[in-house]
C-alpha cells in the first residue's frame, strides 16, 4: 500500500517509544532526519555498503521504491520532485550505484530540481585504497550536484542531512548529494534532533531590490509592446497565480518555455506557446519584435534564443532570476533583479496596480495594435497538427494524448520529436503537469519520471510518452511499475528511428541517414505480457483514438506502442545557429524516402 | 588578461576543489594559487590568479559567489589592492661574482637565508613583475634554482562581508504515517 503522508488526511503524529535523545545507529539516525524532512518514500537500489541502511528501512514507516537502474532512482526522485514541488530522495550504493546516478544528477541540476541522494560509501578506513565497489563519488559528484557531504562521523550525520534539504530545497533548487560510509551506517551515536543549521556562505536572495522593482514597473508601463518570457523559475517558486495576475493585467503576450509550460494555463488568452527552436511563428515573431521582454525564471538557453545576437534585438530586457550568476549569463538585461519569481511577481504588481490610473491610458493604442499584430502572426502561421488518413501522424497522437488529458494528466517524456510536438500541442491547465528532460535532454527520462509522478499524485492520469528510443533505454522500469502496480499509461510514438537525430541528418547532413534507424523493436503485446502489463500495437488512424481510451479505461499501467508514419520532422524549426525569426516553417521539398 | 581573485571560504574538505573546478570546467588554467588560514581558524583566505576571457570574469565571480562554502568572492584585478610575491632562490657564486650578487639582492631588498661555498639562497619578496626582473638579474649570475609562492593580494577596500544566520531546521515536529508492521520487508 501507497503511504501517503497527508493528501488522505489518514496521517497520525507518530510517538517513538524511546526518548527524544537516544542512542541509534547511523542507519536509523539518517531515515529519523527524512522523517522530519517529511519524506514518505525514497527511490533507491541498495548494495554492499548500504546493507545497514537497508536493514533499517526493514520495518521503518518509510517507503522505499525498489528501481531497476540507480539512474532511474535519481529519474523517478525527480518526477516525484516536479510532481510535487517537493524534495525527491533517491539513494545508491558505492562505486557502480553512485556512479549511475550521475546522468540523474547532472539533469537534476540543468533543469533545478530539488534532490537529495544518498549514496553509500565504503569503510572509511577504506577510503582511497580501490577497495571493492569504492569510487570517489564526492569528486565526482562535485560538478554534476549544487552541494555535496563526505559524511566522516554520525555526529555530523543529522546537521549535514538537514543542510542538504535546505540547500536542495531553497535558493535556485538543484540536486545534493551526501556520501555516507558503512561505518557512519554502522556506528552508534545519540540521536539529539537537530534544531537549527548554519550556512553562512550560502545566500538566498528571495525579495528583490525595491528600486529595480519601481524600476521595473515604470518600464512595464512604458513599454508599446512587452511580452512576457517565463521559465521554471516560476514553477519552481510557485508563482503561477502571480504570473496569471500579472499577465492580465499588463495584459502582456506570454510563453512558456519547455520548462515552463503550465506555469500559465496553455488556454489562457494571453498564453502563445512555446518559444524557441520549435516554438511557434508567433512566439519567435513575437520575441524578435517586442520593445520589453520580460523573462521570468528563464536561463536565455539557447534553444530558446536562436543566434543570441539577433534575439529580441530592439527589446529592453528585464530579468527576474533567483540565482545571480543567470544574470547576465547570457544576455545582459536592462533591468536585473535578482529574487524570487513569486515574491518579485507579487510586488510589481502592487506597484503597477498604484500606478495604473495615471499611466493606463499612455499605450493603449500601440498595446492593441501589438495584440492584433499577435493574432495576426497567429492565424498566418498557426501551430497545426498534421493528421493523415493512410497512417498515423506523430502529431495526430499527441492531439488525442491532449484530447483525453484536457489539460489536466501529468505527462512526462523523453528526449526528441515527441517531446517537442508534445510541447507544441499538449495543453496544460496547471503547473507540475508536464515534466519531460529539459536542459540535459536525457532519453529515458519518461518511465522513471512516470514512476515518481504517479507514486506523488495517485490521484492523477499519468502519460509516460515516450520514443522508441528512450523507451527502450528504460525497459526495465516496467518490472518498477508492476510490482508497484501504477496505473500509468506509456504511449511509445514508435517511428523506427531515433526520430531527431534523423531529422537533422535529413536536413544538414544530405539526408545521410547514419546510426539512427531502430531495428528489432520488441513486441510490445509480448514485452508488456512478460512483465504482467497489457500492451498493444496500432498503427491504423481510426484505431488511435479507440485505443487511448481502452488504455485510461484500463485500472493498471497499459503499455500502448503507436506506429507513426517514420519521416515526419518537427515545424517550425530554428535551423541552429540561426535568428529565431529566420524559422523554417515547413520542409523544404518532398521528403525523400531513403533506402 | 590575468585575473587576480581574492576568496573566503569555509576551511572544509573539498572547499579548494570547488572553486578551482568552476575554473577548470571552462578549460582555464590557474597561473598561482595560495590558501592559508584567516583569524578565524575555520576560513581560509584563497588568492588566485588566473587568465580568464575579459567578458566571462563577472560570470566566474559570481559562479564563485554561488559555492555553498565561499563566503565572499572578489576580483581585485581593477580594485585598488596590495599584491605581493615571495621568491626563494638558489644562486650558485664563483668567488669573483660573491659581491655583485650581495649588491644586486640588496638593490631588490632580498635577504640571504643561507650563504655556502657553492652559493647563495636568497629570500624576495615584492610586486610579482618586480620579483621577475629579480630573477632575470640573478640568472644572469649563473645557474639559478626558483620556488615561487605565488600572489598573495590584499584588498584596500573595506567590503562588508554579508553572512547569512542560522536557520531552523524542520528537525522538532515527528509526524509518521501510522504504519502496521513491516512495510519494506
């Protein structure tokens, strides 16, 4: 049974029959710092050095989820991080467990993810002489973590745990990782909670200077065409009611970046869509056009930006970032200021709503005209997704995902074309609905990301919408979703090829197809069968739909493997290198079909 | 162009390999590097010079800034500060060029840490171009051996150091979900 701590309401305070200081192993010390961290379940794969750790979760309140890969431990912490706003926690042993989680570690830090993951370490006597399954996991760890402990004594064991989810959890979040080795496990020590944590070096900015905010403001009302430019930072921060108010009203044009979709509900009047490569005519127009860009929560990556040179080239920029060193990273705004997209949110828009009676009326006439130009680019160039008769289109399949979600599933993905016509034409009414790999671009992200989406919001419709090819980088997860018996529903967009690497070998490399075409795709019916899920293969139009709905209908994860037509490429696409207003809208010539 | 960084940091493990690694993830190379203990026994004052592309020196401080155990991250290459070096050196002296190196060390206000049939060791200290000049005259002696300290600098500002307060942790309240034996096992 699904432990959920609070969400049923079925939550007890928990009296511990020992006294509150108390001798307890390192072990047991560790799992009492989760419990008062509040986590209720921890990803984790356990080996040789956290065999302590492990007899202690034996018949410990907390949950543990057993992975197939220490990769997809860090991968599922963080769906159940983006899922729930929370710290996700996953833990791996020494050497080979540590080193696995690397790839979920690096992702966890592109994208700022809070997590914490523990890893076991060998005997601390045993340190740097190439013990069995020993690796400098701190070393490593040091450049793919935002903070990282050696654990050297159980006296520092608690303080260390506590630092480590508030560093993860506060600031710009991002990935810790705490090193711990079996004799910390092992060694007896009094427990004494922790009640207070010192990190002097460590600073938070949250409120924002008043000055740039009035600054801020000024400029907003001045501005003849301002667009809104929002990333993560506002999921992250929590800022979505404050991103709507101050949207409606500057009653600015608005997208949402990979990162960031959801942050404003996709029907929200004032939403575009998402910009960037394979944003839309409108966003990119939009972007190159504005007089005031307002980037909240944004890192200006350059799949966002084009040629950085070109991009919003006439625009004025204010940036609203938590963390100093985005300012100014990549492009220099205007106007920094450095805090939290909630708090910063929340009081220009008090200092707005002062100033309206006396500024409103300046810019009314080029704010419209700005509208209609926005619309305009809109109905010149809508997103469209292209639905055939004779086969399946991959964008006629994420429609249907959008038809039966309604904005409302989690949807997680892998890395590719599915992921970017997922972020063209899925609609999300809420933040934390879609969480796919963003700055790192992990394939086989989606499974695991699933799993810990699924196990934080039982009470959701999952969609782990996948490739074939990151699919088949996490088949072993699906032995996770059984055994957990999450209903999550995998919809594979199966074009035989790893379908973005082709598209640019198609366009910039002569269509000189190398390396990309998956062969030997396993039979779904038979792969879901051997792990107890049901599986079906379509490829017929008019089955499409029918099939979507027999899979939510099922109680239990579904495995659903969908035969798109193999040579369809993602438009508009900003050929890399280029100005984001020179997008190419569509393909070239006739595509031609290789041997 | 030489970038001269000046740092505070927590004297902890793994303190000195988190600064150098936002250099060397960029592929810079470190010109010197000194570390010792402050006042306080658990900071260490860190000087580093190293040659950083002129645009991506705020970037570097403030990526700097960003480290969990940097307390503060300055960059005196513009600001008016003291830099200095120290340089110990070996130089062999024939009889005949005795004096002339005694004459030639005390110009550059060097002392004579150890004098031998063979030599002298010669200990300088001073601005880092000085030291060079330093060394060229001495070479021109004979054959020179070379340890370098290298930059430690001072800032003439006073910049107010901002540390942030302890913090409460969530450790007080235990709230465990009510469980019915083993769940893990």
């Amino acid at each position: 049974m699904y432990l959920s701590r609070d969400r049923q309401g079925a939550v007890t305070t928990y009296e511990r029959a020992v006294p509150m200081s108390n001798l307890m192993s390192g072990a047991k010390m560790l799992l009492e710092c989760l419990v008062r961290e509040g986590v209720d379940c921890i990803f984790g794969y356990p080996g040789g050095v956290t065999l302590p750790l492990y007899d202690a979760l034996y018949d410990h309140p907390l949950r543990h989820v057993l992975v197939r890969h220490e990769q997809n431990a860090a991968f599922a912490a963080e769906g159940y991080a983006r899922a729930t706003g929370r710290v996700g926690v996953c833990c791996a042993t020494s050497g080979p467990g540590s080193t696995n989680l690397v790839t979920g570690l690096v992702n966890a830090m592109m994208d700022s993810i809070p997590l914490v993951a523990l890893t076991g370490q060998v005997h601390s006597k045993l340190i740097g002489s190439d013990a069995f399954q020993e690796a400098d996991t701190f070393g490593i760890s040091r450049s793919c973590t935002k903070h990282n402990y050696l654990v050297k004594s159980i006296n520092d064991l608690p303080g260390i745990i506590h630092e480590a989810f508030y560093i993860a959890a506060t600031g710009r979040p991002g990935p810790v990782l705490v090193d711990i080795p079996k004799d910390v496990f092992q060694a007896q020590g009094h427990y004494a909670p922790v009640s207070s944590i010192h990190l002097p070096g460590y600073k938070v900015y949250t409120e924002g200077h008043t000055g740039q905010i009035r600054r801020a403001a000024q400029m907003i009302w001045e501005a003849q065409r301002p667009f809104v430019y929002a990333g993560g930072g506002i999921i992250s921060s929590g800022a979505s009611e404050e991103l709507r108010q101050f949207v409606e009203f500057v009653d600015a044009p608005t997208v949402c970046t990979l990162m960031g979709l959801g942050a404003l509900p996709s029907r929200h009047p004032n939403f575009i869509s998402m910009p960037g490569m394979h944003g839309s005519y409108a966003a990119n127009m939009g972007m190159s056009h504005c007089d005031l860009l307002i980037a909240l929560g944004v890192r200006f990556d350059d799949r966002v930006t084009g040629r950085l040179s070109a991009f919003a080239a006439h625009a004025k920029v204010i940036h609203v970032d938590i963390d100093p060193a985005e300012i100014g990273k990549n492009r220099v705004p205007d106007l920094p200021i450095v805090g939290d997209a909630r708090r910063v949110l929340g009081k220009i828009v008090k200092v707005l709503q002062k100033l309206a009676p006396a500024e409103a009326p300046r810019n009314a006439a080029p704010r419209k005209a700005w509208w209609r130009q926005i619309r305009a680019w809109q109905q010149e160039h809508p997103l469209l997704p292209a639905v055939s008769s004779s086969e399946i289109k991959p964008q006629h399949l994420v429609t249907e995902i959008d038809r039966i979600s309604n904005g409302r599933a989690v949807v997680t993905s892998d890395v590719g074309q599915h992921q970017m016509w997922a972020c063209q034409f899925i609609r999300f009414d809420e933040p934390r609905l879609w969480i796919s790999s963003g700055g790192l671009g992990s394939m086989g992200f989606g499974l695991p990301a699933a799993v810990g989406a699924q196990l934080a919001r039982p009470d959701k419709l999952v969609f782990a919408l996948v490739g074939d090819g990151g699919f088949q980088m996490s088949i072993p997860e699906l032995a996770t979703i059984a055994s957990q018996g999450l209903p999550i529903k995998i919809v594979i967009m199966n074009n035989g090829y790893l379908g973005m690497v082709r598209q640019w070998q198609e366009l910039f490399y002569n269509n000189r197809l190398s390396g990309v075409e998956l062969e030997c795709f396993p039979d779904v019916e038979k792969l879901g069968a051997a792990y107890g899920i049901p599986g079906r293969v379509i490829q017929r139009p008019e089955e499409l739909s029918p099939a979507l709905n027999a899979a939510v209908r099922e109680p239990g994860p579904y495995l659903l493997s969908v035969k798109v037509s193999p040579f369809e490429n993602v438009y508009p696409m900003v050929p890399s290198g280029a100005a984001v207003s020179e997008m190419v809208l569509g393909p070239p010539q006739p595509v031609a079909v290789p041997k | 162009m030489l970038q001269v960084i000046s740092l505070l940091v927590e004297n902890r493990p793994g303190a000195l390999m988190r600064v150098t690694g936002v250099l060397s993830s960029r592929g810079y190379n470190i010109e010197s590097l000194t570390v010792a203990r402050t006042l306080d026994p658990t900071l260490s004052r860190m000087t580093i010079v190293v040659d950083v592309d002129p645009n991506l020196r705020r970037q570097v401080i403030k990526q700097m800034n960003r480290l969990i155990n940097v307390l503060q991250a300055s960059d005196l290459t513009e600001s008016p500060a003291v830099a200095r070096d120290m340089v110990l050196l070996r130089v062999r002296a024939q009889l005949e060029t005795r004096t002339a190196i005694l004459k030639e060390a005390e110009i550059f206000g060097a002392r004579v840490v150890d004098s031998s049939v063979e030599g002298f060791a010669l200990e300088a200290t001073g601005a880092p171009e000085k030291l060079d000049e330093f060394i060229d005259v001495m070479r021109s002696y004979g054959d020179i051996e070379v340890t370098r300290s290298g930059m430690v600098a001072v800032s003439l500002e006073t910049k107010k150091l901002r540390l942030s307060p302890p913090i409460p942790t969530k450790g007080e309240v235990l709230k465990v979900p009510d469980t019915n034996g083993v769940i893990n096992g």
